[in-house]
C-alpha cells in the first residue's frame, strides 16, 4: 500500500510523523541516560547517539519517500489533488530536512552532559 | 417578498435584544468588538504600567517604586500584554473577520464565544483588581516556582494569577474550538481549503495551536494552586518533585504562544499587502505551507528559554537547531510578500505605512531571536536587557505593527468612513521612532550587563545613558500610541465616507455592508475563486439582493451552511442558538468559584461548583430540536435547503467535541509526561511505588468502563445503521455499568495509601484519579441527560444526532482509563522488575 | 521611508563609538576565553544580522518605490521562486549552518568536561546572598570567590530556596541555581583582578542587590591567600 494519497490529512501527517520523532529523540536520551548513561569522555559514538541516530535515518527517510511520492503523484493529479498533494510534498518535505537538521547533534556531542 | 421585507425579517431574527438585552448578544460581530475594546482598554493599563517601569529606570538610585510595588508591577505588566490583550484582541479580531471573509453568518457556537467573552471580562477583572488592591502576583509573568509557591509568595498575588488567568484562558480555548470548527465547516459553499482567504489558514493553524498549547499551562497553574493551596508537592524536590517541572510545562505553552500572536498578524499581513499591491499573492502555497510548518516547529522550540537550567548539551542542540530552523518558514513569508510587492502595483496608503514598520522591526527581532537561539550567547544574555528587547522587538513589531495596520485597514467597516494620512503618519512616526528609541539601544544595555527585573542600578554600572534614553523613547511611543487612538476617534466623526469596498479588496467581509449587518449577508453565494470580489464584483449588490443561497427565514432559525471541510460542499444547513442569557450566568458563577477559591473558601467553592455544572448542564438542554433551537415541523422535507444538521449524524456539536478533546487530550498528555519527567529525568525523582493502588479494583473497574463504552457504541451503530428500539433502555444499561466503574474507581483511589503532602509521584496520582472520575462521571451525567432527553422527544431513533455528538467522549474516557492505568499502575512495576 | 534605513545606519554607528563597554559587568569587556569566545561570535552575529536587516529593509522598499511594470504568470513566478530560494529558503540555511559551525565548538569547549584538572568550587545561593564553599580546604565565604587567574575553575552551583543566576558576565556565560539540583560551570579570568557578579534569574524582594565579586589572583598569590585563610578561618 503506497503510504501517501489525496486525503488531506497528508498536509500535516508529515510533520507529525516529525513532532512524535522529536518527543521520541528528547525523551529517549534523556531516558537512555537514565538507564545506562555511557561516559561523556567515549565521545559521540555510543549506544544512545547510535540508536537515536539510525531512527532518525529510518524517519528521514520515510519522510523524504513519501515527499517524493507525493510529488510524483501530484503531476499526474488535478484539481484538489494537485492542491494537497503538493502541500503534502513540502511538509514531508520539510519535515525530513527538519529530522536531518536537529539530529544532527547526535553525530558530534555525547548524550549525559 | 421584497427585499426590504427580508431584511426586515432577517434583522429580527439576527439582531441583538434591546438595552440589557445586549448582554445576552452572542452575535460574532458583537462579541469580537467587545473582545476588542475590551482588550484595547487592558492595552492601556498595560502602557501605563510600562510607563512606570520607565521612570523608575530613568536613573540610577531612583525611589519612586519600591522593590515589591515594582515586581507586582512587571509582573502584572507582561501578565496583561500577554494573556489580557495580545491574546483576546487577535481573538477577537479573528472572530470579527473569520465568518465574513469565508461567508457566513456567525461562528458555530455563537453561546461559546460569549461564554468565552464574559470568562476573559471578569477573569480579567480578579486579576486587575488584585494590582488595585497592592496584592498583585509578583513572581513574573512565568511564576517560576519556588517563588511564586507559599513559602516565598505567602499572600495571595500568585492564586491571583493562577485562578484569574486560569479563567480567562477559558475564553481563549473556547475560541481555539469554534474557530476550527467554523473555518472547516462553514465556509461558503464551493469555498474549497484551495480557495480559502490566506487569513483564514493562519487563523485555523493559530487556532489549533491554542488547542493544544494552552492545556499544559492550564495543567501546571492547577498543580501550583493545589500546591499552594493543599501542599501537595509537584515542584518541590525535598518530595521528589521539580521546580523545572513547572519551567517545562510553561515554556511548552509559552513557546507556542509567541507564534499564537504571530501567526494571525503575519495573515493581517499576507491580507492586506496583496491588497494595495493590487494582485494576487505571489506564492499562495508556499505561505500555507510555512503557516502549517511554523504550527509544528513551533511546539519543538520551548527548552530554548530554559538553555541556562542545566540541561544535557545535547538536548539544548536539538532545541536550538529547531530553534533556528523555525526562521526558514518565516522567512519564507518574508519573501513571499516581497514578491508580491515586487510584481504588483503598490498603492501606498496608511496601513501600508505600518506594515513597512512591522517589517523593519520584526526582521529585527527575528535576527537576535536566531542569534539567541545559539546556546553559548544564550548563556550570556539570558535574563538581560537584550532579551527584553528582543521580544519587544518580536512582539510589537510582529503584533502591534500589523495589528493597528489591520485597525486601520478594517476601520471603515465599522464606521463607513476612511482613514486619513493626515494625523495617521504622525502618529506613525512616534511610535516607530518611540519604540526603536526605547529598545534598539536596550540590546546595548544588556549587553553591558544589566539584568531583568532589577528594581534600580547603581551609576557606576554604566547603564544610565541607555537607561534614560530608553526611558525617553518609552513616553515617545505612549504618546504616539495615545494619537493613534486620538486619530481613530477622531476619524468616526471627520473621516471622509468611504465607498463600498473603499481598498478594492478581494475578499468577502467587504460585501457584508458598511457597518456589517448582524446576519452579514442576506444570502450565501457559492464561491468559484480564491478572489471572490475581484473576480465577482457583482457580489456587492447581490448578496444583499437575496440572490444566493439561504435566503429564506420564515422558520424564524439563525442558519448557515453546513459544508465540507475539504472541498466546501454543500452538505447541511447548520441552525445555532439565538441570544441567551446562560452564558453570561454561568460565567457569572465561574467568576464566583474562582473569587472563593482566592478566599480560600473551600466549602462555598464546592457549593457555586454545583450550581456551576448543574447551570452548564442546563444550559445544554437547550440544543436539537428543543423549543428555544429548532424544534421539529411538519414540512421539514418540503424545503429545497439541505437537512438541518441535528436531523442528520454530523454537525458542528460533533466536530467541536472532538476538537475539545484534542484539547484535552493536550491536558492528559502533560499530565501523563510530568509523572514520567518526575520519574525519569527529574535529580531527586525516583521509581514510585505504586504497590497500594488496587489493581484487581483498578482492572475490574476498567472492564466495566469497557463493556459501557462497548455498548454505547452498539447503540450508536445501530442507531445510524437505521435505527434501534430499544436503545433507551440499552442507554440506562450503559449507565448502570459506569456508575459501577465510578464506585469502583473511587474505591480504589480511597483504598490506596496515597502520601499526598509528602510524595511529589503520589500527589500526581491523585490528579489522574480525579481527572478519570472527573471524565467518567462527566460520560454518565451526560447520558443520563439523554435518557431524559428521550422522554421528551429529543433523542428518538430518527434524532439521534446527539448520541453520536457524545460517542467520542465515551471513546476519550475509556482511552484515558487504560493509558493511565498502564502508565501509573502497570510501567513502574514492569520497570522495577525489569 | 529612509528614515527606516537611516536608523539602522544610526544606531550601529552609536554602538560603534560607544564608550561604555568597560562597564563592570559588560559581556563586551571578556576577560576569560569562554567570555571572550562569546563575544567574538557576538560580534559576528552582530555585522551579520545588521547586512540582513539592511538588505531586507532595503529590498522590500526598492519593490514598493522602483518603477513598476506588469508580470505575467511566468515572470510572477520567476520572481516568487528566485525570492523564495535565495531569500527564505538560502539566507536562512546559510546564516544556520554559519552559526552552528561556529557556535556549537565553542559551546563545546566551555563545558565542565571530567577528567581536566580543576580547582572546585561550590557556591550555594539563597535569599539573597552567595554562599562560597572550598571543599578541599573546607574554606567557607560569602558574596567573595577567589581564584587563580589562568586556571579554569568549576563551579558547583545549588540553591537553598528559590531560583537564582549565577552569572559573571566578564567570564563567561550563566547557569541557575535551582534548589535540589546542583550545576555546574566552567570559569576561568584570564588575569588577576576584580570582576562582578550579579544574580540573573528573578529571585524576590532584593534581586537587584544580589551582587558578589570575584577575584582572581595570580597563581602565587592564591596560594598565598589560601593559607592566610586557613589560618584565619581554622584556628578562630
């Protein structure tokens, strides 16, 4: 099933997918550090950044699928379509470069100081 | 019948009651110009309040305020620009503009907007009357605790601010529902969300955001007034609670809040700058999708004003990356308004004038606003002069600006006459040259060191120039803001008359008459552009011809369209209630709740709290089809209008219920993260223990909760599905079940060994037990009532609209039961185990 | 409208020819690398912001005043995507990435990394005074720190009641003093000499007079100090 279609929904359901990523990065380095907070002096690369890492890869990239999906999908669409579906693309759109953006961090600053 | 004839009618059925009867108006048009005035005159307190801050920082050493008078001062201060006028002025304007510009009559719940009206007035009343009587809170306008709690604030300053403000922001959810629902439901027929006005999407994505950014302050006002007035711990970590907690909470409102007043100026911008640049906005959806973004972003920038409490670096990168990220879309609307100028033929009038200064001064406040998102100088001002004007920069420059150019813009509609240059670009120059005169070199002075809140200086700081010349520019900008409200008076009476549609705007609220009439239009077009009156200036006259849609009203009912929330079609006619006085009654008795709970008389609160639910339940009798609304006629299927929504399974009621419970839901959810944050990240938090909650009690009171909810929703298939003779009796079943719940629940909640005054986790426990029974009593009262509402012919197996109205609470409250019960109950135990 | 332009032109050349920035508290007078840090990112910021704020302003009143011609739909939308991709879209990233690539390192070298060899220091704050703590030496004083200059310090901040900000604006950035929570900052003065401190947070009736000092010595005269103090304060 493609995940994207004309419903309207997909003018926000992007950036939502990008706000429950947040809470899921916030709360889960504070948590992590809770549970088993690695050494600041081990740098970046550990068990927190690295998971955190690769679910902000997998959320980016889904993001970034379904913005061209959209796109793709709006050349052929008419009307409503055209409208939303190309909405559609720009909030998931930004909503992966936000991911992109605010992971960042996680390749350089150790989690716990 | 002639047209005078039917606006003769329409007029009866639409206008206000004479005299006092005025005072049960709940018409939009009325009700947002007393929000408006009202706000204007909370405006004024607000100057004069900032003019004593000036003076008193004139010069160093000065002993016109003292130390406590000037906290009570800035604090009321920032209290009433935030939450007293910023907030119920956009409100208020919004409400004014929203139904004309997409077509309608009113708002969907016009006794909400009054109820919500009557709420802001007299909360904001108790809070003033607190500064008259030298009991004014004191702590700041973000009460950080433990300052404003009872220890260091013992008198009754912050349960000012707490229940007083509490109150008004009553007004402002109320809003937040009915502006949703009214922008996604009621536009004209054919207006899809394509062909919307620009304004209108800012005003549903700042609506939405008051949805859900408002509740966690709600949440934490109520936990510090409990701790303040019970003792129970949330903020205190020799409990194991946390004063950041509240900093949390509050920033995850106060954040939001900022784009909450940004949002609705920057659609006064995107709808007035294509307007006297004579086309068409250049980028239409690049604007809704930076509108939509902002809407996000915005709720992931709130620890950026906690960047000094000690929070893991990490954490504070991704705030501060966000932080800045949020200038993209801002930008973006910059630009975009750019190139609408660039590619149009600019008239350069009066309103025009302020835009430019909001530009100026908003790019301004943008640029330090991007610079104190970075961490490291965040660390230096934080807490200084340059933030303070910052976000007077941010606030004056992207609210007031814009926001005296929208008075000025819309004047004529309320008077019929145009504004003037002539006193206009004075009155201009003071208060752009006051305002960069107060606050362009107050970054200097924090820079150099001065602290907020500082009562007074010592000279040797070097702060006396700046101080001074801030002070100076300060009285510039009251005046010049005393002239624009000369100039406005002025203009009702010398102002020369303007012609229809005086801007050559594009947009509907110009066809409603000059002043609008209280039905705004006689009868609704069907909309083809995105430009309705530049595309169709025939409009003008034919609107108030009758020659649209809707026109009849014989029935003696206040209607609008009922469309679809996409493409604008026509699906019913909506009938909302005429003048009541309920809301003003029921607001009355708030107001006498929140005065005994400020007298801290408990035993009087919970007496006015049961006349208060039994009035709003009262007040809710009158809906469907009851005599006062739209009692059931004979010839119903004869009129060629669509049905009337309570006749049909879908109407403004359901849609605004469940935008109340996206409400709060937003409430729940804070909830839900303070007892995690006091568990989890919180120094002095530890594992609670909640071995002493029953939890046979706890399930076998949530499967009763189920079955209820299980059958209710039977019933509510059956009844759609084409009716169900024995749902009355199925209904009484449902309650019988959750009164079962109910008496379990409290069981539970009275068995458990909670510590309520010395245990910060039990204390929130407490909260989540009140707020299910609160919810699940609130499921069993309501249906109850319609049980009764059966026997009186309201509810029957054609009418039974008002069963599926409250279905989703009966889905909330079950789904609150069981989250909290694996949240509360259920996960500390797994993670001890674990 | 010049008169926008003009006052931006004004006021940067007020903040150039100001006299004041050696004011005791001045964020613009560093004297420690962390404080200096900051306000060499400030005054990047600084120039920065002000081309923006120019070229915006200016811009924006070049397209209401310039003579103006019709656009077509194409040439509309030549004009809307050349604005959006430079102007909201480019500037922004830009003046982001800029920003962090400088902002984010120096952050980083201002934390209290463990393990680097440093003197402690614990400060309590409390209504309305700052309580100084030697712990090694057991040294207790108020509203004074002591130091050696070229030496980073951490400092260990908690409060007693409500929430203060402990800030020496000469140094380096703030941090709060929240009761039940203890954080820490890293100073250091790069010379010997007098530098004041004030707290930052609202924190009742005497805010405005919660100062204390800090004094930084030369390596020599703090230990000298030292030893003074210990025979000072232990065989009183």
């Amino acid at each position: 099933m493609k995940p994207v279609n004309y419903s309207a929904w997909h003018l926000v359901t992007g950036l939502i997918v990008w706000a429950v990523w947040f809470i899921v990065v916030y709360a889960g380095a504070a948590l992590g550090c809770q549970w088993a907070p690695p050494s600041p002096a081990a740098g970046a690369l550990n068990w927190i950044n690295l998971t955190l890492l690769g679910v902000s890869a997998v959320t980016a990239g889904y993001l970034g699928y379904c913005a061209w999906l959209s796109w793709q999908m709006k050349r052929s669409a008419t009307g409503h379509g055209r409208f939303t579906l190309s909405l559609a693309a720009g909030g998931y759109l930004a909503a992966s470069v936000a991911t992109v953006a605010i992971a960042l961090p996680l390749l350089g600053i150790p989690p716990c100081m | 019948m002639s047209n005078q004839q039917l606006h003769h009618r329409m007029a009866k059925v639409w206008d206000n009651l004479p005299g006092w009867g005025n005072l049960a108006a709940v018409n939009h048009t009325s009700i947002s110009k007393r929000f408006m005035l009202t706000g204007i005159a909370f405006f004024f307190v607000g100057i004069t309040l900032a003019m004593l801050i000036r003076t008193q920082l004139a010069k160093p050493g000065q002993s016109l305020l003292d130390a406590d008078v000037y906290a009570q001062v800035f604090t009321m201060h920032g209290t009433i620009m935030m939450f007293l006028f910023a907030i119920p002025v956009l409100e208020g304007a919004a409400m004014y503009l929203v139904p004309k510009m997409i077509g309608t009559r009113d708002l969907v719940f016009p006794r909400l907007s009054a109820f919500g009206y009557y709420c802001y007035l007299f909360g904001g009343l108790i809070v003033l009357s607190s500064l008259v009587l030298g009991i004014a809170p004191s702590s700041g306008w973000f009460m950080y605790t433990p300052l404003s709690g009872a220890e260091y604030s013992p008198g009754p300053g912050s349960d000012f601010w707490l229940l007083g403000i509490t109150f008004v922001e009553i007004s402002a959810v109320s809003a937040g529902i009915e502006l949703t629902v009214s922008i996604l439901r009621t536009r004209a027929p054919g207006m899809s969300l394509a062909k919307m006005p620009i304004f209108c999407w800012y005003i549903l994505a700042m609506a939405l955001m008051i949805v859900f950014g408002f509740p966690p302050l709600i949440l934490a006002s109520i936990l510090l007034e409990l701790e303040r007035a019970a003792q129970m711990p949330f903020f205190d970590p020799a409990a194991g609670g946390d004063p950041l907690l509240w900093q949390h909470l509050f920033w995850l409102f106060g954040h939001p809040e900022v784009y909450i007043i940004f949002l609705p100026a920057a659609g006064i911008v995107s709808t007035i700058l294509p307007v006297f640049a004579g086309r068409p906005l250049a980028g239409y959806r690049w604007l809704v999708l930076s509108v939509i973004t902002t809407g996000f972003i915005s709720f992931g920038l709130w620890v950026h004003h906690m960047f000094t409490v000690g929070i893991p670096q990490l954490a504070q990168a991704f705030f501060s990356v966000a932080s800045m990220l949020v200038a993209v879309p801002t930008a973006i609307q910059v630009f975009v308004w750019m190139a609408t100028l660039w590619t149009g033929r600019v008239r350069f009038e009066l309103p025009m004038l302020w835009i430019c200064g909001f530009l100026f001064i908003f790019v301004c406040g943008g640029l330090t606003g991007v610079m104190l998102a970075l961490v490291p100088f965040d660390w230096q001002v934080h807490d200084t002069h340059f933030v303070i004007a910052h976000f007077h920069y941010v606030l004056i420059g992207g609210m007031l600006f814009p926001l005296i150019g929208a008075l000025y813009y819309w004047l004529p509609l309320l008077s019929g006459r145009k504004p003037s240059m002539q006193l206009g670009k004075w009155a201009f120059a003071l208060v752009f040259i006051g305002f960069n005169g107060t606050f362009l070199l107050m970054h200097l002075t924090g820079l150099l060191g001065m602290p907020r809140r500082v009562f007074t200086y010592q000279s040797e700081q070097g702060w006396d120039w700046l101080n001074l010349s801030s002070s100076v520019g300060g009285f510039v900008l009251a005046t010049g803001l005393v002239m624009v409200a000369l100039d406005v008076i002025l203009h009702f009476k010398f102002g020369p008359k303007a012609k229809p549609n005086p801007w050559r705007a594009d947009t509907l609220e110009w066809a409603a008459g000059m002043p609008p009439l209280s039905y705004n239009f006689a009868s609704i077009p069907t909309i083809k552009t995105r430009h309705p009156l530049w595309d169709s200036p025939g409009l003008i006259q034919s609107i108030p011809a009758g020659a649209h849609g809707l026109a009849r009203i014989e029935h003696g009912r206040r209607e609008l369209y009922g469309t679809e929330a996409i493409s604008g079609k026509l699906k019913t006619v909506f009938h909302i209630p005429t003048h009541s006085w309920w809301p003003l009654i029921c607001a009355a008795v708030l107001a006498g709740l929140c005065i005994s709970l400020l007298t801290r008389q408990y035993l009087l609160a919970v007496g006015v709290t049961a006349t208060a639910a039994a009035l709003l339940f009262r007040w809710s009798w009158e809906n469907g089809t009851h005599k006062t609304m739209a009692p059931l006629t004979d010839n119903e299927s004869d009129s060629d209008e669509p049905p009337l929504h309570s006749r049909t399974a879908d109407g403004p009621g359901l849609w605004g219920i469940m935008v109340m419970l996206m409400a709060d839901g937003a409430l729940y959810l804070s909830l839900v993260f303070g007892w995690l944050y006091l568990w989890t990240v919180s120094p002095n938090g530890e594992l609670p223990d909640t071995s002493s909650v029953s939890r046979p009690l706890m399930l076998t009171s949530g499967i009763f909760l189920t079955l209820g909810t299980l059958l209710y929703r039977n019933i509510e298939q059956k009844l759609r599905g084409g009716g169900d003779s024995g749902f009355s009796k199925k209904l009484y079943t449902v309650c019988a079940l959750t009164v079962c719940h109910l008496g379990l629940l409290i069981w539970a909640m009275v068995a458990s060994d909670l510590k309520l005054t010395s245990r910060a986790a039990d204390a929130v426990m407490l909260v989540m037990f009140a707020f299910l029974i609160f919810h699940s009593g609130m499921s069993v009262v309501a249906s109850l009532l319609q049980t009764w509402r059966i026997k009186q012919g309201h509810i029957s197996q054609t009418l039974f609209y008002e069963v599926s109205v409250l279905y989703p609470l009966w889905l909330y409250t079950l789904g609150i039961f069981w989250v909290s019960v694996c949240s509360f109950v259920l996960l500390p135990a797994w993670w001890e185990a674990a | 409208m010049n008169r926008l332009t003009e006052c931006g032109v004004l006021s940067s050349a007020l903040l150039l020819v100001s006299p004041g920035y050696g004011a005791p508290l001045s964020i613009l007078d560093p004297a420690g690398p962390a404080a200096k840090d900051i306000v060499a990112v400030w005054w990047a910021m600084f120039w920065g912001g002000t081309l923006v704020l120019l070229v915006v302003t200016g811009l924006w009143l070049y397209a209401i005043f310039r003579r103006q011609r019709d656009y077509d739909e194409q040439g509309t939308k030549r004009v809307l995507r050349t604005m959006v991709y430079t102007g909201g879209i480019g500037l922004p990233t830009v003046s982001i990435v800029l920003l962090l690539v400088f902002g984010i390192p120096s952050g980083h070298s201002m934390l209290p990394w463990p393990g680097d060899d440093t003197l402690r220091i614990n400060v309590h704050a409390r209504q309305w005074a700052w309580e100084v703590h030697y712990p090694d030496e057991d040294l207790h004083f108020t509203d004074e720190i002591h130091l050696p200059a070229g030496t980073p310090v951490d400092i260990y901040v908690t409060s007693e009641d409500v929430i203060h900000g402990f800030w020496v604006p000469r140094l380096g950035g703030k941090i709060d003093a929240i009761p039940g929570k203890t954080n820490v900052i890293r100073l250091q003065a790069d010379k010997p000499g007098e530098y004041g401190g004030q707290c930052a947070e609202y924190c009742g009736q005497s805010h405005a007079f919660m100062h204390f000092k800090v004094v930084a010595h030369s390596e020599t005269g703090f230990k000298s100090w030292l030893t003074t103090q210990r025979e000072g304060q232990h065989h009183e």
